[in-house]
C-alpha cells in the first residue's frame, strides 16, 4: 500500500480533503502547498499506519521503511541539502497531526538530523555557530524528553545552573561556546539517565521520533481529551516530517501563531503573537512574553504584509477563522499549520454572524460553525466592567489560573465542601478553594458559586463537573497553596508579594479570563440576560444580542423539533419564554406545597384518616393550586403548558424534628403518637420504587380530581378572559394501561364537571410520563389512553440501568474511567441501551395512536447531543431547564441539517 504522501512546491499529494488519511495538519500543509504558499517541504505518514500498528503489536507495513526513505531522497533533492551531511544538512521537524485537531496533545520534535558532526555543517552552511548549536540543544532537550523519556526538569535545571553561573536570566544571552558546554552537559545527562548515547545515526533519530509521535497517540493527554471531546480511538494520528526553517538565527527571524479574527470576541481584525529570535514552541510555552503582531510591522513590514495575503487567502480559501503558525528565516515567510480555530461562544457568534453578511458562508452553514455546547457562557454572569477595572487598577489580581468554566462569582472562601454546603444553607456565598476535587465535593461544588483549585487542567475533575454545572471555575492555577489544617491559602506566583488569605475571606473569580481577585466584586446578570430577561439593555446597544438573535432565528427556521422548557413558576416561564421556549415541557406541581401557609394544608391532608378529612385538606390547596396555574397559564399564554400530577413519596413533605411532629400533632387535633404512626406508615425502603406517582393517584382518586379541578377551573377564568391557554394533564410513572385509565377517568369526570359548572369548554389534552420500563414495551395498550408521551428520561435511565439518580456519582465516573460507559448517561442520554426503549415506545405507541405527540423532559432535554438523538428518532419536542432553552433551539437546528 502507499504510506507516505509527498508535498513541496513541485508535486502534492494530498489536499484539504484528505483529513482522514493525512490528519488535519498534513492534509492542510499539502492544500497550502497547492495554494502556492510558501510552506516547508516535506511528507505525511498516513494515519493508516497508526492503525497498522496498534492493531499489530506496535510492528510498521514491511514496506514503510523504503517509502520514508524514498521521501528523505526526494525532500533532498527538493531541498538541495542531504540528511547527515556533514556540509549542507537536511534538518527535519517530526510532527503529529490527527484528523481532527486535538491542540498540544501529543509531541513534535523539531531540529531532528543532528549531531556532533552535522552541527558543524550547520555552522559551516549558515555561518552562524550560536544558532547551530542553540538547534541542538533544542534538538537534545525535545528528543531526550519525547522519545528517550527524560523529564524536561533534567534539562531545565541543567540550563538553569548554567545561566546562573554566568549571572543571566534569559536563553538569549548565552553564546556560541556556553550552548556548545551546554550540549555537552545534556548528552552527560541522556547517557546517565539511558545507559547509552544520544543517538548521532539521523536515520536512527528519525525512526525514533516517528515512533515517539505514534505511540503519543495512546498517551494519557491523548487519551482524556479524545474522551472529553467525544474523538473516537480508532481514527488514529499521522506523521509530518517536514523539513525545517529557522526562526532563531538571529534578529530578522521569528516565530509565530496568527488568528484571522479575534478568537476571544470574534472581532474582525488580525490577531496574534509573536517572537523575534525564537523557535517552535517558544511563543506558547511562555518562556519569554511575545510581542502583539502589530509589532512585526515596525521590525519587518515586508513579511507582515505577506502573512496579511495569506491570512486572508486562507480564510476566503477555507471559509472559516483560521489558526496559523509561521515562522520567518531571514526575513522570508514561511506558514507552518493553518486550521480552524477555536472559539469563544462569543466569537462564533459574532464570526459566524458576519461571515454570512460577508457572504463567505450561508446561514446553515453559520449555525453548523456554533458549537452548542458553548453557549452557556453566553449567559453566565459578569462582573461589572467598571468595578473590575477599578478593582484591576489597585492590583488586586493574586493569581491567573487556567479559565476553566466561564462566568464570574465571588464569596467567602470554602475550604471544604461540607463548609460551602453548611453556608449556603444559611444563605452565605461562598467560592470553594481546593488544591483538586474528587466526587466527594460534588455537593461542596453545587452549592459554591465557583471553583478555584491549585492543580488539575482544563480536563480535571473540577474543570469537568463545574462545566456541567455551569459554574464559573479556575483550575491549575499554580500559584495557589491551600493548607486545610491551618485553614489558610497563599497565592504566591513568584513576581508579586504573596498573598495570605484564610477561610471566610471574601475573594472572586473570572472564569473568562482565569484571575483571581483579592476582592469581594459584584456579579451582574450576562449581556443577553441584560437584553432578554431583565430588559435593562436595549437590544440596539448589544451587538453581542443583535446577532444572537438572528442566530437563533435561523435555528427555529431550520429545526423540526420544537423547544419546550421545565418550569414550576411564572418567573421560571417568564424567563425561559424570553429565550424562545416555545411551551412548557413539564410544570412540576410538588413544588407548589412546600411554601409555608400550603404545607401545613398539605400535612392535614397526608394525615387524614379519612376520605372526608382528606378532601377537607385538599379544599384548602385547591385555590393555591389554582392561582399558580393561572400565572404560569399567563406567562406562557399562548403556548402549550403541560401539568405533570403529584410525584413524589408523601413522606417528603412532613417534618423530621420532634418539636415539629408535636406542634402539627397539635394543629390537627391528633396524639404525636398518631403521627409517628402515620409517619411510620409512610416509611419506605425504596421510595423511589415506592408509594408515588400516579400510585398516589390511583390510591387517592381525590388528589387527582383536586389538581385537575385547578387546572381546569384556571384555564377556564383565563379563556373568559380572553386569554389563550393549552393545558396538558400529564400522569406520572405509569407502567400499566389501567393505571393511566384509572386516572383518566377521574381527570375527564372533574374536568366535564368543572366545565359544565363554569359554562364553557376547555380545550386540554391527556397524557403520561414514559418513565417506567414496562410502559415503554406496553406503550400500544397505553397510546389507546394518552395524547401524548412524554419520556421521563431521567426515571427511565435510573429504572433501566438500575442506577440511582441521587448517588451514582460516588461509582459513575469509575465506569466512565474505564470506559464502561462512554459518559454519565444522566447527562448524555444512552441511546444504544436506554434509547432501545424509547425507540419501541415510539413505534408502538404510534401504531396505536398515529396522532400522539412525543417529547421529552428531564435533563437529557438540554444535550446537544442527545438532541440528536431525539431529532434522530422522530420527537416532536425536547424540554429543558430556561437557561439550556438556546442550546435546545441550535442543537435541534444542528441536528436537522
Ligand atoms: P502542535 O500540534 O502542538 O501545534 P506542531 O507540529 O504544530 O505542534 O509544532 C509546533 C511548532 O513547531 C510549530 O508551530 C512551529 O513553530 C514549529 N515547527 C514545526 N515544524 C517546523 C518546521 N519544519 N520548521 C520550523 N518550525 C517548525
Ligand atoms: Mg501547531
Ligand atoms: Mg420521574
């Protein structure tokens, strides 16, 4: 088979299309080449033979080594110089490159074909002997860490004792003869740590390095972040090797990496970074601060103008921002990697806004740009600008970590999570401190207002969760050192004085930008939120809201599924309808009884001994009951509202203090004794399998009959107001066609009598949850009963999967380590399993019923990617908590196109 694919000015192999093959680097270095921008010569291994060796013990093609050879051969004849040579050498960079981009995760190798006789070729061909040996160190330090395993640190505290006794700080400052000592020092150290030579055969270098590059592939970077990123194993990396151009020989060289719109706002205007004297990885690594890309104008206009052309080029050439990485020897440009590059939600909004006005793109073709996941940070909260500006200006910022989960949040800090728990019980907001989190803080994190840990990457534990939680949160910040015993932090990053702070100290956190503030700033609610909800920023002052909403106009016209959200409250609906929400998904109705003057109605009602009693108790709630539906009917006027009956155990909602179980004993005229009784009565050992849902129901057809009564007698005060209202009586955890007639039948008995009582008729549809297994493979018999399903997906997983909704996280991530699972399936919905079931459900209940209308509610409602799913499979709705409603509205238009 072919391995190896050639590109140079003179003849190409691949192109752009070839991602597959050649990776996302090697395929764009080729179409560049093609594009007739100066690019380094040079060839990609194919991804094949990643797959090759995995699937055969880490053993190459037989004929892989003749094609490398023959691609050496013709990169020195495209080149003129030869690999070895001792007077004019071939210098080569060995770089991984996958089918889709996975930044800094796996290795390169750069300088590769010297040694102690081809540096002095270097030097002989270039004049230039700094830069010659500067090359081989470099080569030395990348190689020995790469390939033959050293630590960088062996390295680095050998450079670092060197510019010590020379009494410099910088690289640059060392010459010719200190790199030339240093070199020497590096292959003492390679030998004493490997027991043999660095290696001085290139050919022997470069099997090693291409090597190293595949077996980076199942390193555990690798390995997380094709986890986190939902990259499959399979696709595997591919090889460049590519000969070199230099950026350190001297002052007109350079190197760089370019954005061809601001990647951070999107704004429309070259952005990057670069270093004068430098090469490869110098700019990112942050050993010297680099310049702002304006700046090359001043050195070397020349080569600025031209990274401008085909900056541009590219851009209009991929129809995208592109990410680009160049270098420049002796004052000649050369481009080295061009991709798409990453995003803030809030750049690709506004790029993907304006590439359609630019006509570069279509509309679909913007929303397929928006990754929505991403969207959340849209809405997180801010600080005040000028608060924080203030707040700057002092110097206050103690530390910059990695901005891990965007938004911005302030507190006291918590260094624990049973502390953070025990404050926000008591209202006190708190920003919990760890060195990292483990699944026993979860609890700890949810109840914080951000995260801050010293250690962990943008892939750790903390990083992770608080994006699902959509918290603001700043992991690896380095400079952080917690000690539980005293209860004391130091931030101490080395440059500044540090700072002491202990427990309860106010501090605030910017999970945009990852500072860290020795100050206790205000949160504001996101721009969109100013704009939509609060309606405190009129519309033509953001552009950031102009353009969202045309996002999302898009979206609706492209989508077939509809987006409803969960909302219990007029407000909730308020705020998820001024988010598009086009109808609520499921109105939970519990919630209604905890507050105070309903619950004490709720209690009596628990504890009737008879059915007088209780319908006496149940008189009470019913105006309560009436009066929420009638604001939540008003908010979402209009739209469909779906009502989901009583679901929990009744055990929730009676006290647990003693003092409290006497005091209702009183208030009801009933012995403490009774109650305990009553209360022992309740007791379950599996409540969630237990005394709930339409079990309630069918137990106490009048608990039933009151609900419906409201909902009824509210939709029909609001139609006589001439207001339009579509309620939806939705019956939980059905497993049994009768359970759903039973109720039924009490629903349309009290809805007729109602509308007969008010004279006027009231339109309302009849459905259940699907959330119980057996009602999934009976949904036929059910069909015949309801006018819609809803999937209680939630349920349905904990019920299918036998795993608990409320503490599985204690043994889930394991499963997910060990890729058991590939995710938490109460976050990304598990359609090979649990998705089975609601593929039957789908078929048999519109056998049966071709009309039923199917959506789903629960926390899956709000995934892009189970909204794929749902879109996949035929849903007529998604429904999700008010913040998730935008993500909802581009996921399904993303799932349609
Ligand atoms: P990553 O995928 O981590 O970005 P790259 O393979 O792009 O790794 O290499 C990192 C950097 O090394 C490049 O940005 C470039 O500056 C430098 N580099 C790679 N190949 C060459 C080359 N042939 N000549 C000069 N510099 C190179
Ligand atoms: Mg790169
Ligand atoms: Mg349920």
């Amino acid at each position: 088979g072919k391995f190896v694919y050639f590109f140079s000015a003179g003849r190409t192999e691949g192109g752009a299309g070839d991602k597959k093959l050649l990776g996302g680097k090697g395929a764009n270095l080729a179409e560049m080449t093609t594009l007739g921008i100066p690019v380094p010569p040079g060839f990609t291994i194919s991804t094949e033979v990643c797959t090759y060796y995995y699937a055969n013990g880490n053993k190459y093609p037989a004929d892989l080594q003749a094609q490398i050879d023959k691609g050496i051969a013709e990169l020195e004849a495209a080149i003129g110089k030869k690999f070895g040579d001792k007077a004019n050498p071939l210098l080569v960079s060995v770089r991984s490159g996958a089918p889709v981009s996975m930044p800094g995760m796996m290795d390169t190798i750069l300088n590769l074909g010297l040694n102690d006789e081809t540096v002095a070729g270097l030097i002989a061909s270039t004049g230039n002997a700094r830069f010659a040996y500067d090359s081989y160190r470099r080569f030395i330090q990348m190689y020995g860490n790469v390939v033959l395993g050293l630590k960088h640190h062996d390295f680095e505290h050998i450079l670092d004792g060197l510019k010590k006794s020379k009494g410099v700080t910088e690289d640059l400052a060392l010459d010719a003869e200190d790199l030339k000592k240093l070199i020497a020092e590096y292959k003492v150290e390679v030998k004493a740590k490997i027991g043999r030579d660095f290696p001085q055969s290139p050919k022997e270098q470069l099997m090693g390095a291409i090597d190293a590059v595949f077996a980076s592939w199942m390193n555990d970077r690798a390995i997380t972040y094709r986890k986190l990123n939902n990259i499959s194993e399979a696709l595997g990396t591919a090889v460049n090797v590519q000969s070199m151009v230099f950026g350190n020989m001297g002052d007109d060289c350079g190197t760089g990496v370019a954005f061809t719109r601001n990647p951070a706002n999107g704004e429309r205007k070259f952005y990057g970074e670069f270093l004068m004297n430098a090469q490869g990885e110098d700019v990112v690594a942050g050993i010297r601060t680099p310049l702002s890309i304006e700046k090359l104008g001043e050195k070397m206009p020349e080569a600025l103008k031209e990274l401008h052309s085909y900056a541009d080029k590219l851009e209009h050439h991929y129809k995208d921002m592109q990410d680009i990485e160049f270098t420049i020897e002796r004052s000649k440009l050369y481009m080295l990697q061009t991709r798409s590059g990453k995003r803030t939600a809030f750049a690709a909004i506004r790029t993907a806004v304006e590439m359609v006005d630019e006509k570069l793109i279509d509309e679909k073709a913007a929303l397929k740009r928006i990754d929505a996941s991403t969207l959340p940070s849209l809405l997180a909260k801010i600080f005040d600008e000028k608060e924080k500006k203030e707040v700057l200006a002092k110097g206050l910022v103690v530390a910059t970590g990695l901005p891990a989960g965007p938004g911005a949040a302030s507190g006291k800090i918590a260094l624990t999570a049973e502390k953070a728990v025990e404050w926000a019980e008591k209202g006190v907001k708190s920003i919990l401190v760890r060195v990292e989190t483990s699944p026993e803080d979860i609890s700890g994190m949810h109840s914080s207002e951000g995260i801050l840990t010293a250690r962990g990457g943008m892939t750790s534990h903390a990083a992770v969760v608080a994006r699902g939680m959509n918290k603001p949160c700043i992991v690896g910040c380095s400079a952080l050192e917690v000690d539980y015993k005293t209860g004391t932090v130091e931030f101490n990053s080395g440059t500044a004085k540090a700072v002491k702070m202990k427990e309860g100290d106010h501090i605030s956190i910017d999970g945009f930008t990852g500072q860290v503030l020795n100050a206790s700033l205000n949160t504001i609610p996101s721009e969109l939120e100013q704009v939509f909800v609060t309606k405190t920023l009129p519309m033509e002052k953001s552009l950031l809201a102009q353009q969202y909403a045309r996002i999302m106009q898009w979206s609706d016209q492209y989508s077939r599924l509809k987006v409803r959200t969960n909302a219990d409250t007029p407000e909730d609906a308020a705020v998820a309808r001024s988010y598009g929400a086009m109808g609520i998904g499921l109105c939970r109705t519990e919630h209604m009884f905890f507050a105070e003057e309903r619950i004490a109605a709720m209690r009596e009602m628990i504890l009737s001994s008879s059915l007088e009693e209780r319908e006496k108790a149940l008189a009470k709630l019913l105006p309560y009951q009436r009066a929420d539906f009638k604001g939540i009917f008003s908010a979402m006027e209009g739209l469909a509202v779906t009502v989901r009956l009583l679901d929990p155990p009744l055990h929730e909602f009676l006290p647990h203090e003693e003092a409290q179980i006497e005091e209702l004993a009183k208030a009801f005229g009933k012995t403490s004794q009774y109650v305990h009784k009553k209360m022992d009565d309740l007791k379950e050992f599996n409540p969630m399998l237990g005394h709930r849902g339409c079990r309630l129901g069918v137990t106490y057809p009048e608990i039933t009959a009151m609900q419906t009564r409201a909902i009824i007698e509210a939709a029909a005060e609001l139609l006589k107001e001439g207001k339009k209202v579509f309620p939806e009586i939705m019956v939980p955890l059905v497993g049994h066609f009768k359970e759903l007639a039973n109720q039924a039948k009490v629903i349309r008995e009290t809805a007729d009598a109602v509308m007969k009582e008010k004279g006027i008729k009231v339109e309302y549809a009849l459905g259940t949850m699907i959330e119980v297994p057996r009602a999934a493979v009976t949904a036929d018999e059910i069909a015949e009963h309801a006018e819609f399903f809803s999937f209680g997906t939630n349920d349905l997983t904990q019920m299918t999967s036998g795993f608990s909704r409320d503490d599985s996280e204690h043994y889930l991530p394991y499963y997910i380590e060990k890729g058991i699972y590939p995710q938490n399936p109460f976050q990304v919905f598990d359609w090979e399993g649990v998705g089975k079931l609601v593929e039957i459900a789908i078929e048999k209940g519109r056998k049966t019923n071709p009309k039923i209308k199917l959506g789903v509610c629960g926390e899956h409602g709000g995934d892009p990617a189970s909204i794929g799913y749902c879109h996949r499979v035929g849903l007529d709705y998604v429904s999700c908590s008010p913040y998730r409603v935008p993500i909802a509205r581009l996921a399904a238009a993303q799932a349609a196109l």
